[in-house]
C-alpha cells in the first residue's frame, strides 16, 4: 500500500511527542472529503503539540498540524469534487483529528471551506490559522468602533505569525501601527510590513499605576501576561484590544478603572467560530483584508524542516510564518 510522509504525535512524555514518519490510508480518520495536501503552515499551538509542551493532542498517534490548504481528490459529499481547492482548520484539527502535516488526509465536509476568489492555496496558507486570527482581531476592533482617526494601534509580539499578519492588514487600512517586539534586529522588516514605528520591548517601562498614559487606540496583543496588563491600563478612551496569545505568560494583575473611566475594551479573540463566520472572515481575508506582504510574512519549508520550525518558535526566534510545502520534495 502507498505510503506518505506524516508529522505524527505519539503517546510518549506527558503530552505526547512528535516525529517525522510514513503512513497509510488505511491509517485515515474519520470523513467524507480527501484532500492531498499541498500547503500546512507552522503555528504556535503546532509547536507546543509537537514537543509535547501542552495539551493538545488528544489521540494517538495523531497527524499535527492546526491548518492546511490543498485539493479534494474524492468526495462523497455533493457539496465538493475533485479538484476543488479547499482550507481546513478548527474543530479539533491537529488535536482530537489528523491535521495537516501530512500529504493526504480525510476530513468530514462540515468543516472544509471553499478556497475564496482572490486567494492562491499559498496564500491562504500563509494566512493559516494565524491570519485568520488576524482577521478576526481587526474585524472585532472594527465592529467596536475602531478607526484610523482614533489614534494610534499597537501590535505586541510583532515579528510574530498572528502579529505580522495584522500589521500588514491594520497599516493597508491606514492606521498608525506600532510594533512591539523583542527582535530590534526585525525593525527593518517591521518596517517593509507597514509598522510605522517599532519599540523595543526590552526597554518598556509596564508601570505600576492603575492608568497609564493613555496612548493607543487599540491594540492587538499576542503575548498576554503582564504586558497585557501594561496594556489595558495604556489605551485611550474607548481603546480596543484584541487578545488572543500568552506567548509571553497567561497571568495578569489587573484593575477596573481601565474599564470604567475610559471604557476600554478587552476584546476576547478565539479562532474557533461556527464554519459560517469562518467563511465570512476568509471573504475578508480575500478581498479588503487581503495583505500586501505575503511573500515577505511567508516562507516555504521542506516538511524535514519541522522539527527546527518548533524549536525556533518555541525559543521565540522565528519571524512571519512558515509554510510546510509538500511539492518541495
Ligand atoms: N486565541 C486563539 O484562537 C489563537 C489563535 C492563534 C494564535 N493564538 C496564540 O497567539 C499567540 C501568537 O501566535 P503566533 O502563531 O503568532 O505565534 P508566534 O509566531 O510564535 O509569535 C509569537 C511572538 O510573541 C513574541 N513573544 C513575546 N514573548 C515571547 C515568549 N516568551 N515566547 C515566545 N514568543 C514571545 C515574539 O515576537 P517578538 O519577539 O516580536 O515580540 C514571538 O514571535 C500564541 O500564544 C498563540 O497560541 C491564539
């Protein structure tokens, strides 16, 4: 029987641990749509599942991989053909589910999204389940009244997946954009992204007041912890934050005058939305959400290069995002 290659999780360490191995499909999970795979980008959360830093597999062994782009070879849902380009993520893909770093893989048609006009499967993998975060982040902050002529955003995490991408969207919808990283070397990059001005991370001052200097009007904050603190106590009247990572902790000491005297809102930010929303962010992500700098965000890996895309992501020394590409060999 033909075999493929796989990224599979397997029930060793406390969270499991990942390998690069073979597999066939009589090894599939459950679903009616089979895609050959030709994109799956690297998240966080893939890192975190790969070297067992968390829980998130929930199966053994299981196929990692939070996202992935490619063609439906069969389908035994009238809703897709072969040769359809589709995006899957969510609903347990890469946790409960086989994800995407694998070359082929079977998928239950509820969750398989239609490739948008106006994105290549590249591109969308780009995207992955970082960009669309992104997306869900600025039309969350744009649904609570967020405007170029408000101030100011800043985008915490800068050189990161999730942030890079939001740069991008926030600067080609004309706002002011502040990148806040831990990489100055990155600055140049940040730039050519659209970040108007970059501050280093290394320098800032939290403070321990319970209102800051009010300087931004919104906000979209990978890292979490006491900067997400800093930051609630930092927004302007009516500030918007949008938050969704703890790459930097998960804990924050807080208080409510934020809240109460300059109405700041704390925007929860998950990726996990009824396929219907999901479809409406990806419109968006086509069409005037659509980056500017995918090329520059986005690199294509060798699937042999997963295991140096965790550790790099894991030590915080990655940049943009990073593509499995399965035509590279
Ligand atoms: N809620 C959701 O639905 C959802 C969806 C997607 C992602 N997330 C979360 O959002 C966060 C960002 O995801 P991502 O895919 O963009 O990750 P990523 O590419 O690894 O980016 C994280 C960035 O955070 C910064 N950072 C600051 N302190 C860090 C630390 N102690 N360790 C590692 N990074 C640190 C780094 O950027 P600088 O050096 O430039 O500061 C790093 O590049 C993660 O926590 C992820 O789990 C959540």
């Amino acid at each position: 029987m033909e075999k493929f290659r796989a990224y599979r999780v397997h029930d060793d360490g406390k969270f499991g641990s990942g390998r690069a191995e073979t597999m066939t499909r009589a090894e599939f999970d459950a679903g009616n749509v089979m895609v050959r795979i030709a994109f799956a980008s690297v998240n966080y959360k893939d890192a975190l599942t790969a070297r067992g830093k968390a829980k998130i597999a929930r199966r053994f062994p299981l196929v990692a991989g939070i996202d992935l782009v490619g063609t439906v070879e069969s389908s035994e849902d009238p809703r897709f053909k072969p040769g359809d380009e589709v995006i899957v993520h969510g609903f347990g893909l890469g946790g409960d589910h086989d994800g995407g770093y694998a070359e082929f893989g079977r998928f239950p048609a509820e969750w398989v999204i239609p490739l948008p006009e106006g994105l290549t499967l590249f591109d969308a993998s780009a995207l992955g389940v970082a960009g669309h975060t992104a997306g869900i982040a600025v039309d969350l902050m744009q649904l609570n009244g967020l405007m170029p002529d408000k101030g100011k955003v800043l985008v915490n995490g800068a050189t990161g997946g999730v942030a890079s991408v939001a740069i991008d969207i926030l600067s080609k919808l004309g706002f002011h954009v502040v990148a806040l990283t831990g990489k100055m070397n990155e600055a140049d990059y940040l730039r050519s992204l659209g970040a108007a001005e970059v501050l280093d991370r290394n320098a800032l001052q939290l403070g321990t007041k319970p209102l800051e200097a009010a300087m931004w009007a919104g906000a979209v904050d990978s890292v979490g912890g006491e900067q997400l603190g800093w930051l609630i106590r930092s927004m302007q009247r009516d500030g918007v934050i949008a938050a969704f990572g703890n790459a930097g902790g998960v804990e924050f000491k807080g208080n409510v005058l934020p809240f109460i005297l300059r109405g700041v809102r704390l925007l929860g930010t998950n990726v996990e939305n009824p396929l219907e929303r999901k479809k409406a962010i990806w419109q968006r992500l086509a069409s005037d959400l659509k980056p500017r700098h995918l090329e520059r965000v986005a690199r294509r890996i060798r699937f042999e290069g997963l295991d140096q895309a965790f550790d790099d992501l894991l030590a915080a020394r990655a940049r943009g995002r990073q593509v499995v590409d399965f035509s590279l060999g």
